[in-house]
C-alpha cells in the first residue's frame, strides 16, 4: 500500500575529484519513493545510477543535497550512523551476490543480525528467512558448492533477514542467465509484497524493469521519468519453493 | 556477548578454513613462541643456579689460600685454630684442590680429565651450601666416603662417561704420576656453586693420591664478619677471596649469558612478528573484499576490527600454544647442550610461568603486529562492490599513522622490558635492534636492486620476469632476506668456532717425530720405567721433572712470590724456544711468555736446601700451535741439571714418539707393565678439548639452525604472499602459454638471487668481523677462520633451501587454472 515517502532526494549531487579535475557524476537528481513503491533506475553505464544507489544505500555521500530514507537524514551523518542505518533500515543486494566465500549460507544470513537489536534470534530468523526464499535445503552450503541463482537467493534472504523497509538491488540478475533471472524476480516479487518493502532496483534488462511501478532513467547524472512495461505479473503460489 | 561470541565463532571458522595462508601465519607464531620460551627457559634454568646467598656458592664465607706457599702447614692450621677459639671465625675446613687431576676406566686407554679434585674433611664439608646426590639418595658426604679409596663425582661426569655407582677407576694427579684405584660411591647432583666435572675425595685417599703427608691448599672459613676477618687474615699472609666477590663475579657473567638468551627468545619473536605482520598485511589485502561486504551489512570500521583482532587472537592464541610445547622440549635439549659446554650444573626444571607467559606474549605479539593490516583494511570503501572493482581504502592520515604506530610499538615494548626484567635493557635493546635491522634491511634492498640491474638475463624471458619481480615485492622481501642474513650469519659463526677448535687441537693422531705418549710416574718409578723402555725397543724418548723449590721471587715483576714448580726436560721437545739456544745456558731459565716476565730478568730462587740462588731468564719457551702436555705450561722450563741442583723431584715424566698406527698397541703394553704409572696419549688429550668444541659447535648449531629455519619460514611467507598479490599476473601468464613449472622457475629464480645476495652479504660480514678480530690480537687471526671452501658451502645451502622453500610455496598457487583466477579479479 502505497503512503506516505521512504525515500526523498533533494538536488542531490556528487562530484568526483580526480587528478585535479573535477568530475560531475550526479548533477542535482531530485526524487522521492513512495514506501511500498518499486522503483527501477535505468539508464546506460556511467550515467550514475550505482553512485545514486550507493549513496541511498549510505555507503557513499552526496557532494550536495539531502536525501532522507524513512525519515531519517542521512547525508550527513558520520560512518557509525551510517553503519546502524544500512543494518537496521536497508538491504542490500548485489549483482555478483558478494557472499562471504568462507561462510555456509546459513551464516552469511546470520550475519547482521549479529549486530541488530533482536540479535538474539538470529539463528532462527535467518533460518527462516532461508527457507522463505526456497533454500531451507542448503543451510550448511559454502557459496561455491551453490549455484549463481542459489547464490543470489541466498543473498537476498541476508538483505532480508533485518526486516529492512528499503531493498535496494543493483542488477541482481546481470550475472544470470534467463531462467535464474526470473526465479530471483519472483523471489523479490515475492518477499517485497509479504514485507511492504520499499524497492530500488538498477537494471539494464527491460523484462527486469518491468516489475517495477515505474521507472526513473537517469542519463547524464541527471533524472527522466518513464513508464515501464508492465510484466505478466505470477500467482502467489508459483514462487520457487 | 552474543556479538562476541559470534566473532569468536567466525574467527574460528575462517581460521579452519583458511589453509595454506593462515598456516604460514600459524607458523610464524609457532617459530616465535617457541624461540622465546625455549630461551627464556634455558635462560631460568641458568638464572636459578645464582643462588641468592653468596657463602653457599662457595661453601663458607671466605676461601683462603697462602700467598707464599702452596701447602697449608700445620702452623698456619694452627693460627686457623686460635682464630677459631676466640670467636674470629666460626668455622673452618681444610680442602686438598687439584686441577691436574686424569682417570681411565681399567680396561680403556682413554684418559678422562675433570675439571677439579677435592679432598675433603667429609664430616665437615660444605660448611655452606648443598652437595646433594642422586645415587645413592638420603646420603651424606659422610656415610659415601667413609671406606678409603671412594670417590664421588658430579652427574656430568657419570652421564658423559657412562660411570655408575660401584665402578672403579684408575685416578691419577698428573703432578704426581702414580694411578690409584678408586671406587665411585656416589654421583652429585649439585655442588654448592653449581659446577660440575668435579670428583670428591676424603683427605685420606688424597694423601694417597700424591703420596705426600698433607695435600691440603684452600680453606674454607665462617665468620661473623667475613669483611672484617678478611683484612685480619691478610695480615696473617692469607690470600683471600670472599663469598660476596666471586658470587658477584659468577652472577655478571651467568647474568650475561641469560641475559643474551633472552635477547635470542625475543629476537626470534620479533622475526615471527614480522611474518605475522607480513602475513596479515596481504592477507587482509585479499580479504578486502569481504571487509566491504561487511560494511554493507552495517558493521562499522569498530566492528570489523574487532572481529579481525579476534581472529588474530585465536591464531596467536593456538599457534602460542603449540609453540610454546615445542619451546620446552627445545628448551630441554638446550640445557643439556649446555651443561656439556660449560661445567654448570644447570638444571632443567618446567616452568609453568615461561611457558604460560609464552602463550600471552605470542597471542599478544601476533595482535599487535596484525594491527595495523587490521586498522588500514577496516577503512575500506564499499563503494567499489556497486561497480565490481576492487576495493579501495582511505589512506590512514599520517598523524593517526604515527599515533597508532606507537600504539603498537608500546604494548611489543612493556614486553621486552618484561621478559628482560629491566626497563632501561629492554627499551635499549629494542630500539638498537630495531635500528641495526632497518639499517641491514636497507642495505639489503640496495644490493638487491643492484643485483636486479646486472644479474645477466641475455634472452632468457623466465629469468627476466625473475629479475623484475626482485624489486617489487618491497617489505616483505626485506624481512625474508633479513631473518635469512642472520640465519648464514650464526651458521658462518658456528663453523668459524668449529674450524678454530679443529685447529687448536690440530691433528687425533700425531705424526711419528711428534710426542704423543706421555709416562707419569714418581721418583721412584723412574728405574722400573727405563726397564720397561728398554725390554720394549723403545729408545726414542725425552725425559722431564717436575721439581718443587721453596721460594721463587722476581722483584722486577712482584712482590709476591711465583709458583714453586720448575720444570725440566732433556730437550725441549715440541716447545719453541727463543733467545738463548738450548743447551747453551744450562744455568739459565726460560720463562713461559704470558708471564710478563721478560729475557734477562733475574729470578730470586730460593732452593729446597734453603740456599738461595739467582737464574737469569735466558729465553721463552711456548708451544706454538702444538697442544702442551699438562704441566707444561708451568711458568719456568730449566734443564735437568739446574731442577736437580734446585728442586725436590715430585714428578718424573717420560715423553715417547710412536709410530701413530701402533700407538693403541704399545699404550696399552705399557700400561700393563707399569700399573704404578699414568700413561697419557696426545689424542686422548686431544679428544679432551675436541669434546668441549663439538659440544659447544652443537650448541651454537641449534641457536643457528633456529635462525636458518627463521629465515626459511619468512622466505616461504613472502612467497605465499607473492603468489598471492600476483595471482592474476600468473593467470595472465598462464593463460599465454606459460605452463606451472615456468612459472614456479621464475619464482625459485628470484629468491636464489635475493639468496645468493643475502649469503654473500652475511659471509663478507663474518669475514670482516675476522679481519678486524685478527688486527686486534695476532692470535685470533691464526685461530678464527672461514675457508673458502666452507663459505661456498654454506652460500648453497641456503641457496637450496631458499630455492625448496620458494618451490613448495608457489607450487599449489601455480597449479590454479587461469579461467579461475581471470574470471575472479579482486
């Protein structure tokens, strides 16, 4: 249900300093992200939308601007704010899923909650959140004994597993291939409704786009508003077990 | 605590499944641990034999011997008595101390050579201190010596010479020459000043030994006031030493010596330190990756800290463990290595505390020096995951650098002033090491890079990869190289002191025109000796004495009287002789040169008829680079005619050239025809003094081969860590057509250069070190020396080993595909 912002960006710009120079990679982006909304960023490479997602995400920061995510200033805040923010608000999930290679998939899962407030389920939390996703068969897998739908599956239950209000997705099927992609859609398809989840995802695939409410391109370091095409959208009960 | 625990957990986890890197981690807090405790170990055990109360060191207050005399006569007793009935001194007792003391079993040749003999009242000795045994037990000095003709000997003695209670030996005094049968009645444990290769006596079968009424020449004294009853006994023509004197004395030099282990324990700590420091440093690198991870996550720079301390911790933690098990057994070898170099009773004992503080000091250590890898990858930037790069990190600000530079340097010195119980030691050392290891590992670079521009590569494409590869590696190379110096060093050390003791005993076996069978014998014995001689063909023989006089003064050189022996032979044999040709001044004396006493000097002898006579000193005699028979070194060579017309015979000896391969045969021959004589071969007294370097080479051996292992394990560490940093460069290469073992070559090609430089550096170093000793004393150029021929050999050893290390660490890198590696770039 779509109600009051989660996400509001005012004149948000980012410039980077290299050799002297000065390079403009946004150039005052304007937005806002109704919750429960999902948001596609479009637009070709270097046109800025991984920077925007990094600095939504709090793990890079406006040259200018403010951008306001639940409520919650968050340009200028210092790295330990910024930490709790990204743990306790968001979840983030990754093109080449980012999986700590050491660790079973039950504990990459595990992981945040390990500094969250409700620390003390974690185990259980993220053993269901596991299975939500349709791997509660592969808790004591290493990343590499998974596939790269597996993998990604995996890594959004660890985005998950804090109960975030905002998911933010860079390209989560760009390493892919079609029948995987669908399967991770239909994974985020899924959990963004059970969990109202505010959604902003990056992709250049169109099919990809098209489970978003709508879309913002961006070019140039600069916003353009467009209407996506609107998917086939899939039964409940089709969602990979 | 459940954030801590959960820490704990990971780092438990990461280190399991860590493999080859975190074993070389591992390793390096193994190898540091286990030099610090085995050191500190050996350096206690050392440490505890300075006893705390100086007058059981010696076994009374004050020892006494006469200034003028060399026996102790009844009326000197007699002044003893007086002081002892009017409260002067508390107690006393006579000892009987021989330092030329030789024993053979009965059915060896070999003659064996304590270092000291003491007959003494076994009622009454030690006046202080503990002579404790170990077999029999619950024994007392008493109860062992009562029957005549026992003896008593240390545990050094009994475990190097296989003697056991109840077995018999044949003693001699070599001064004296007539071997008496002994049995061993008990074996020491300790003696009160802790050193060993000694034999006990009753007073009794000492005047057996010698043959003469009262061998007694020190006393042991008690006094209320030793200071005070010092200057009264001087006065009374004593020489005395007090407790307090010689126990400062032994405590200095033991002091040192623990001292210096402990400067090798934390030296080795200090090259573990390093390889953890370089292991973590590239370690982190590659895990930079997954701090970004972590970072998304939403753990803080605090946090990631944190959990990477933890892991450190736990590898210190168990690689402390097992280092400091390893660390006590070594610890266990090393004290026996060194009882046998030195006479020192050193008694191992486990100490929970060495090897307990060994574990927090090498979980500590392996923390701090992981600290700053630690600090400078949790400032990863996580941006970098949103574009696939690999992850940067914001440079640590030079003022924090420094700030936690001292942070560090702080806790790695609370820890070397601990383990040197000294804070102004400690932190000296520190700094001057930290100081002579930048500057060597400069120097090092330099010459390395030097290498690198004229190390002749002509075509060969490998060879220039491994000559580019030389100067890149930075840090961790000169670590590698440095631990490596030190190890060719110490090894060059230890076969500069073999060398030099081969060369000082020279030859086992001398050739047919040297004299190498010796024939103690008394006065008596002479006429039964000159028998045997003749009924065995030998005629090819030198005759000597040794003659006592009562008085022999040189006022040139001191007020107090010298020795009273003089010694005489028919030809000076292998002496050299200076100055006045031998046999042209019968009437002369010919001085040994460490007397001081020079050509021309007049001696004021003081005949055993009580006639006074004046013998210039017409020449020096020495023994050049031929070992002396024992009591050669006596102060005065003469002729016999002048001994005889001064002196009171109180040994006669015989010296024999036999033909080396008959030697066994006729020592033996002889031996049995003249029971009431000490038969004494050079090369059983040669083997003597060749124990005493081998042992001593076997100890420098083991600190060396800890110093080699040292430089091997930072060798094998940097080149893990090289295979790591160039993982893509070698899928690079391999993806080209270079197979594994092209690229393994060009590895094992750059460390043998670094190698090569490295050893070639340390053995100039030892060299010069040599040249500078032989500018200094003349005779340490003739005795100290490095053949070329066993520098070269000791250059490839560590070339080879150098080259195996290199090999075995990139050989499981090098076997990854190259899809692998391209398509996982971080």
């Amino acid at each position: 249900m779509k109600s009051e912002n989660m996400v509001e960006a005012v004149n948000v710009y980012r410039e980077l300093s290299s050799n002297g120079r000065r390079l403009p990679i946004l150039r005052g982006i304007s937005f806002s992200v109704a919750s429960g909304e999902w948001v596609a960023l479009t637009g070709p490479s270097g046109s800025g939308k991984s920077t925007l997602l990094g600095i939504l995400a709090g793990i890079d920061k406006p040259t200018s601007g403010n951008i306001r995510v639940g409520g919650y200033e968050i340009s200028a805040q210092s790295e330990n704010n910024l930490a709790r923010f990204r743990n306790q608000m968001i979840g983030i999930v990754f093109q080449s899923f980012n999986l700590i290679p050491t660790m079973t998939a039950l504990e990459n899962v595990e992981a945040p909650m390990y500094i969250h407030p409700n620390k003390r389920n974690a185990q259980s939390l993220a053993a269901d959140m596991l299975r939500q996703v349709g791997m509660g068969d592969r808790f004591h897998h290493l990343p590499h004994q998974l596939s790269g739908g597996e993998q990604q599956r995996v890594a959004i239950a660890r985005a998950l597993v804090t109960r975030p209000q905002l998911l933010l997705a860079d390209e989560p099927t760009g390493n892919l291939d079609s029948s995987n992609s669908k399967q991770v859609m239909q994974v985020i398809q899924e959990m963004s409704r059970r969990m109202n989840l505010t959604v902003i995802m990056v992709t250049h695939d169109s099919s990809v786009a098209s489970y978003a409410d709508r879309c913002l391109h961006i070019m140039d370091g600069r916003l353009a508003e467009q209407e996506p095409e609107k998917p086939p959208r899939f039964p409940v009960n089709q969602v990979a077990a | 605590m459940k954030t801590f625990f959960f820490f704990l957990q990971t780092a438990f986890v990461r280190m399991r499944r860590g493999g080859q890197r975190n074993l070389v981690a591992l390793l390096c807090v193994v190898f540091g641990v286990m030099s610090l405790v085995a050191m500190t170990t050996l350096a206690k055990s050392i440490e505890d034999m300075l006893v705390l109360e100086p007058h059981e060191m010696i076994g009374g207050d004050l020892t006494l011997d006469r200034t003028d005399e060399s026996q102790i006569s009844a009326a000197n007793e007699a002044g003893l008595q007086k002081l002892l009935s009017d409260g002067t001194i508390s107690s006393y007792t006579l000892i009987d101390y021989f330092t030329s003391l030789g024993f053979r079993l009965p059915d060896s040749a070999e003659m064996i050579f304590p270092s000291v003999g003491m007959g003494v009242d076994i009622e009454k000795y030690p006046l202080a201190g503990n002579l404790t045994f170990i077999d029999p037990l619950n024994k007392s000095l008493d109860d062992l010596l009562k029957e005549p003709n026992g003896i008593i000997i240390t545990r050094d003695l009994a475990l190097t010479y296989k003697l056991k209670v109840g077995d018999t030996i044949l003693l001699s005094d070599l001064n004296y020459g007539q071997p008496l049968p002994v049995t061993i009645r008990g074996i020491a444990s300790d003696t009160p000043n802790h050193q060993g290769s000694k034999i006990y006596f009753s007073h009794e079968t000492s005047q057996a030994l010698t043959g003469l009424g009262s061998n007694a020449n020190t006393v042991l004294v008690n006094a209320p006031n030793p200071d005070e009853v010092s200057v009264q006994l001087e006065a009374l023509g004593w020489r005395v030493f007090t407790a307090q004197q010689l126990a400062e004395a032994s405590a200095t030099r033991e002091g040192a010596l623990a001292m210096g282990l402990n400067d090798i324990g934390l030296l080795g700590l200090l090259v573990g330190g390093i390889g953890i420091a370089n292991t973590m440093q590239v370690l982190m690198r590659r895990r930079r990756k997954e701090v970004a991870i972590w970072k998304t996550l939403g753990y803080s720079s605090g946090d990631i800290q944190s959990m990477f301390v933890a892991e450190a911790a736990l590898l210190g933690l168990f690689g402390s463990l097992v280092g400091a098990f390893l660390g006590v057994l070594l610890s266990l070898g090393m004290v026996g290595l060194f009882s046998r170099i030195t006479t020192v009773l050193v008694v191992w004992s486990f100490s929970p505390i060495e090897a307990i503080s060994g574990v927090i000091v090498g979980t500590m250590t392996t923390v701090i020096f992981a600290m700053w890898a630690i600090v400078a990858t949790s400032r990863v930037t996580p941006q970098s995951l949103l574009r696939n790069e690999e992850p940067g990190i914001s440079q640590i600000p030079a003022g924090q650098s420094f700030l936690l530079g001292l942070l560090l340097v702080i806790p790695f010195a609370a820890i070397v002033v601990w383990v040197l119980k000294s804070f102004i030691t400690g932190l000296l050392v520190l700094i001057a090491t930290i100081i002579c290891l930048a500057i060597l590992g400069a120097i090092l670079w330099l010459l390395v890079f030097i290498a690198e521009k004229i190390f002749p590569a002509r075509n060969w494409a490998l060879v220039k990869i491994s000559r580019k590869g030389l100067t890149r590696r930075g840090s961790s190379q000169v670590f590698a190289m440095v631990a490596l110096f030190i190890g060719v060093f110490m090894l060059g050390l230890g076969t500069v002191i073999t060398e030099s003791g081969n060369q000082v005993t020279g030859m086992l076996t001398g050739s047919a025109q040297t004299e190498n069978l010796a024939i103690f014998t008394s006065a008596d014995q002479e006429h039964t000796v000159l028998q045997v001689l003749q009924q065995n063909q030998i005629d090819k023989y030198a005759t000597g004495h040794t003659y006592n006089v009562n008085q022999i003064m040189i006022p040139e050189v001191s007020d107090s009287s010298q020795s009273r022996a003089l010694f005489s032979r028919s030809d000076p044999g292998t002496a050299v002789i200076t100055g006045a040709v031998w046999g042209t001044r019968p009437d002369g004396a010919y001085a040994y040169p460490y007397t001081g006493v020079s050509v021309g000097s007049m001696l004021q002898i003081t005949a055993a008829d009580g006639s006074l006579h004046a013998v210039e000193v017409v020449g020096t005699f020495d023994n050049g680079d031929q070992l002396s028979w024992p009591g050669m070194n006596n102060q005065f060579l003469v002729s016999e005619e002048l001994g005889a017309k001064l002196g009171k015979v109180v040994n006669s000896q015989f010296y024999l050239s036999i033909d080396p391969e008959r030697l066994d045969v006729i020592q033996s021959k002889l031996g049995k025809a003249l029971p009431k004589s000490t038969l004494l071969s050079m090369p059983d007294y040669k083997m003597h003094y060749v124990r005493q370097y081998q042992n001593l080479f076997g100890f420098v051996a083991a600190m060396a081969g800890l110093a080699v292992m040292a430089g091997i394990l930072l060798v094998a560490n940097s080149v893990s860590l090289a295979m790591l940093e160039r993982r893509f460069e070698i899928g690079v290469l391999k993806s080209v057509g270079y197979s594994r073992g092209q690229v393994i070559f060009t590895q094992v090609v750059e460390y043998c250069i670094m190698s090569l430089v490295t050893s070639l550096v340390a053995l100039l170093v030892i060299w010069a070190i040599l040249g500078l000793s032989g500018m200094i004393n003349e005779t340490l150029s003739t005795l100290l020396m490095l053949p070329p021929e066993t520098a070269v050999m000791i250059g490839l050893a560590a070339i080879i080993l150098t080259a195996l290390a290199a090999g075995w660490a990139a050989w499981k890198p090098c076997s990854v595909s190259p899809v692998v590696i391209l398509n996982d770039r971080e």
